[in-house]
C-alpha cells in the first residue's frame, strides 16, 4: 500500500503537491464510482437544471421586450395584445421554471441519499474486513468520525452546495450570453470586471481549501478526544483524571475555535469585496447605458434588462462561495474518507484458497519470523509442531510473544517470514471459513454485544437451536447464572454485557467458544478476571471445552497450566523450556521458580 493513499498520516496537514494531487485524484476516483450506478439519474437532473435555468434566464428580455416594444403600442395605439401576450409568456416560463426547479430538487435529493447509503455501507463493510493491524492503529473516534461528521459534510455538499454550484455555474454563464445577445457592449464592461472578479475567486478558492482542511483535521481531533474519554471512563473515575481532560479538551476544542474564527474572517472579507465588484459593475453599466439611452443608442427597457443581467449575474456568487464553503469542507472530508477505503487488508483473502473441511488441529510454525510494521523483531526463526488434540500452556513474561504467537495461529497477522500451518495447509492459503471454523479465539476482554445471552451464545453458530445453547451453557457452567437472570436466555446484556458481571461475560464466551466447537481453541488470559471459585468452576468446564481438541492457553496463572499436557516457557520469542507440567516443577528451571514463587503467594 502506498504511503500517500495510507491513513495513518491522514491528519498532517502538510503534503507536498505530488501527495495532494494522489490524494485529490484519489477522492475523484470514489466519487466517480459512486455517481456510476446513478448516472441515468444524473442526466436526467442535468438536463432538467439546464431547461430550468434558460427559462429563468429570459426573464429581463421579456420585461426589455414589454418597455421596449409592448408598452409603446399599448399607449401609442391602444393595441394591448402584445403587453398580455408578453405577460402571460413571462409568466409561463417563471411557472415552468419553477416546476423545473422542484424536480431538480427531488432528483437531487434521491442522488444524494443513494450515494451516501451506498459510502455508508462501504465504510462498514470496509472497516470490518480489514486486518486486526489496521484497527489497533487507527483509533475509534477517527473511524466515528469518518461515519458521522465526514459523511454528514459530503451530504452537506451534495445536497445544497452541489445544486447552488450548478445554478449558479449556468445561471451565470446563460446570463451572460443573454446579455451580449441584448447589449454587447454591457458585456464588455462585465468581462473587463470579471478580472478582478477571477482574482477574488482564486484568492477565496485557495485560502478556504486550506482553512477547511485544517478544520477537519481538528474536528476529528475533538471526536477523537471525546470518544476516547468516554471510552475510557473507568480507567479516568480511577485515576482523577477528569481535570487534565478538561484542559487537555478544551485545549483542542479552542484550535477548532480558532479554525472557525479564521474560516468566518475569511467570508468577512470575500462578501464584501464580491458586493464592491458587483456594485462598481452595475455602476458602470447604469452611467454608460444613460449616455447612450440620451443619444438614442440604446432603449429604456434595454437598460433596465442589462442592469437586472448584471445583479443576476452576481447573486448566484455568493451561492458559489457557499458552494465552496461546502466543497472544502466536503472535499476534505472526501480525502479521509477515500483514504479509509483504499487501505488494504494486511492479512489478505487467498487468490485460489484451499478447503479443509474437516479439521484436526495439527499446528506447526515453519521458521517464523515475525515484527509489528517496522519495529523490532518479536519471533525470530521460530519453529514449533503442536500435534492434534494437545494442549499447551504458553508461560513467559510479558513481551515474551506469547500472544504474538496466539495472533499468528488465529490469523489477526501473517508471519514477516515462514509459515503458519494448520494440518500442513498454509493459513495465509487456508479459506477463510474454514479458518475461521477451525480456530477459534476467547480473549480476556469477553466482547459481548447488546442483544440476548442466547444471541451472544450463538454468534460462532448463528443457527443453533436454544437447546444447543443451553447445552453449551451447562458445559462451561454458565446454565445456572443464565437461568437467574430476569429473563434467562432471553435477557438483554445491554451495551457491551452492562448487566452481567465480568466474570458472567467471560463464561458467556466459553459457552460461544464451545458452541462453536473449533478444531483448535485458544484462550488468551480467557480466566484473567475470573474470582477464584470461578476460575475453579471454569478449570472443570475447561476439561470438557478442551477435550479432543488442540488448546493454546495463554495464561499468567499458573492453576490455569496444571490442566496443559506441555508447557513451553517463552523468553524473547524463543522457546526456553518445553516440557509436561509435572516434569519442568521437578526440575530448576524457569518455569519451576515461577511455580514456585507461585504456591508461595497462596499461603
């Protein structure tokens, strides 16, 4: 993946131009993919905006053409055919244009609403397939943000800037041509302002894509900051540390203040210039048509059409400058979003994966060396056979790999080098639901989703029925907890299982892990935050979840081990001590002294 489309650096703010024009070409690339499907509609709406702006365009003609010939014949001889007829046309053309104008509206609006469901949708199913690698870096309130403020900018864009922008665009350019075909000469003084009018444009156009960019960048900051908080909140209630929030936050939310403030400066100053051109145009205009109006050169009614020319052709800049608010605010938005979907999973689906469809469990590290992006190496050419059926304890400190090595087997990350092999199949050629069949992870963080316990039992097998999940329930000894609850199987766990204790959250996932019924199970610090009469009620279900299958048990208490039939003793990401549990507390090894250490702390 390239490092310009990458969105680990997506909030500097500082690219050069080779990286502005990737990233600009990038958002281009999204938004043309999502217009694709809608492309019908598009020019439907096209060619209703451009019907509706010409009808609206020939409105000071036909009031020139009502003073300048109309009116004349209708005082002159009493012949008021041509006042009603013109009446009546300027009348039908406004109606029409209007009507025009309320279908754009409805097209428009259906545009938008399709493009963002369908950016919606492939933003979560983006961020869902990419790799675990992706998601311990990119934190959670810059993806929240992506979801919501991002897409709530876009929509902005698309569902008012986008329309001003094309009125504007075509009121101005039909305007224009209608008042060189009426008066060229009012034209050429509206092209000699245009100069400075270009100036103003292209001054406002790069001042404002830089403030929005940077308004972006500092909103996410604030997201982030919030979510985070919020996130964290026990850890912040333990350790007081809602004062430095409160100035860490406010220091952020005053940048984005100051953003603000330099953004409303910026309209402070373009408005009121915009107004300066506008009036000095229609000064000129008014002045030279008088001159020529005495002379006999030109006609009242023409004058009058020329002057309401140049206001037309003015008003719609200030909906362009909105425009242009939006786009700026919408196109940086566009570049976070776009960079989201362009990263790469860096634990790719296999091109031609391979079915194994009955799984042992047979597990062999093949000189594995593996490193976290461009840190330091965590396996260095480790190799390991874990036959089928065997469980083994992982021990060492931490930063020894223990999880590393889990992450590797669960395919959360691909070895740098070597291969991970399950049954003498290549993971990384291994298919994916076949993968996701055999090995199964239980974490100690025990997620559980709002939804029902019987729901949460049943995510690794979404058809079970309720007497497979009660089955599971009652084998790790989490019938009796389920059956207190209000409303058993059927009570809601609330927000992250809010109503069930941690402990009660960890037996849930046992029962989903053995409802699964893996090939190979691993349970990273699964018991950590159990209390010691569950962890003994676990350490029985654990021998009916573990039997006939491979277990790697990841664990720093060591009651948890006595259950392993080997133990491996990690140090650096090798392997120092390898043995029954049984032999290596006989002997005078690592393993032994933690041991030991170990029944020391219990008397």
């Amino acid at each position: 993946m390239s490092t310009v489309t990458g969105t680990r650096g997506e909030d500097r703010n500082d690219y050069t131009k080779t990286e502005s024009r990737a990233i600009r070409q990038r958002s281009v690339r999204l938004l043309f993919s999502l217009m694709k499907p809608m492309l019908p509609l598009v020019i439907l709406g096209a060619v209703v905006i451009v019907v509706s702006t010409l009808l609206r365009v020939v409105g000071p003609t036909l009031i020139a053409y009502g003073i300048n010939v109309a009116l004349p014949r209708a005082v002159d001889a009493a012949d008021w055919a041509p006042a009603f007829g013109i009446t009546a046309l300027y009348i039908a053309t406004g109606g029409l244009g209007a009507a025009l104008m309320g279908w754009f509206v409805v097209l428009s609006a259906r545009i938008t609403q399709t493009i963002l469901l369908d950016l919606r949708t492939r933003i979560f199913r983006h961020t869902q397939r990419l790799s675990l690698e992706f998601h311990e870096t990119y934190t959670s309130g810059r993806i929240i943000s992506r979801q919501t403020s991002d897409l709530d900018s876009i929509r902005e864009l698309l569902d008012g800037g986008l329309t001003q922008l094309v009125q504007g665009a075509l009121y101005g350019v039909f305007t224009l041509i209608m008042l060189f075909l009426l008066d060229w000469r009012s034209g050429l003084v509206l092209l000699a302002m245009a100069i400075p009018l270009a100036v103003l444009m292209r001054w406002f156009y790069i001042e404002s894509q830089r403030g929005y960019r940077r308004s972006r960048v500092v909103s996410a900051k604030v997201i982030v900051q919030f979510v985070e908080t919020m996130t964290g909140i026990r850890a912040v209630k333990a350790f007081r540390k809602e004062k430095r929030n409160d100035v860490e936050f406010g220091e952020v939310s005053d940048e984005y203040r100051r953003v603000n403030l330099r953004l409303v400066r910026l309209f402070g100053t373009f408005e009121p210039a915009l107004i300066l051109i506008s009036n000095v145009t229609m000064a000129a205009v008014l002045l030279w048509g008088a001159f020529r109006v005495v002379d006999g050169g030109l006609l009242i009614g023409s004058l009058l059409a020329a002057v309401m020319y140049i206001r037309n052709f003015f008003s719609p800049l200030e909906d362009v400058a909105t425009f242009l608010n939006s786009y700026q605010s919408a196109s940086a938005a566009l570049e976070k979003v776009s960079g989201v979907l362009e990263e790469e999973p860096s634990v790719p689906d296999p091109v031609k994966p391979v079915d194994l469809w009955e799984a042992r469990g047979g597990i062999r590290f093949d000189g594995v060396e593996f490193s976290y992006g461009a840190g330091k190496t965590v396996l260095p050419d480790f190799t390991l056979d874990i036959p089928a059926g065997q469980t083994v304890a992982l021990v060492g400190t931490t930063g020894a790999g223990k999880s590393t090595l889990a992450k590797l087997v669960s395919r959360f990350y691909d070895p740098t080098r070597g291969a991970v092999l399950l049954d003498g199949v290549d993971l990384r050629e291994l298919h994916p639901k076949d993968l996701r069949r055999a090995i199964v992870m239980v974490t100690q963080e025990a997620y559980l989703f709002s939804g029902t316990v019987a729901d949460n039992i049943a995510l690794g097998k979404p058809d079970a029925s309720l007497d497979e999940i009660r089955a599971a329930a009652r084998a790790v000894g989490a019938d009796a907890f389920i059956q207190a609850l209000p409303d058993g199987y059927d009570t809601d766990v609330n927000k992250r299982g809010g109503r069930v204790s941690a402990g009660q959250r960890q037996l849930i996932s046992f029962a989903r892990a053995f409802l699964a019924n893996p090939a190979v199970l691993i349970l990273d610090e699964a018991t950590a935050s159990l209390d010691i009469p569950s962890e003994r009620q676990v350490q029985e279900a654990l021998q009916t979840l573990l039997a006939d299958r491979t277990a790697i048990i990841i664990a720093h208490r060591l009651s948890t081990v006595a259950i392993a039939d080997r133990v491996l003793v990690m140090e650096h990401g090798r392997i120092i001590e390898d043995d029954a549990p049984a032999a290596l507390i006989a002997g005078t090894g690592k393993f032994a002294q933690l041991h030991a250490a170990w029944r020391e702390s219990l008397v």
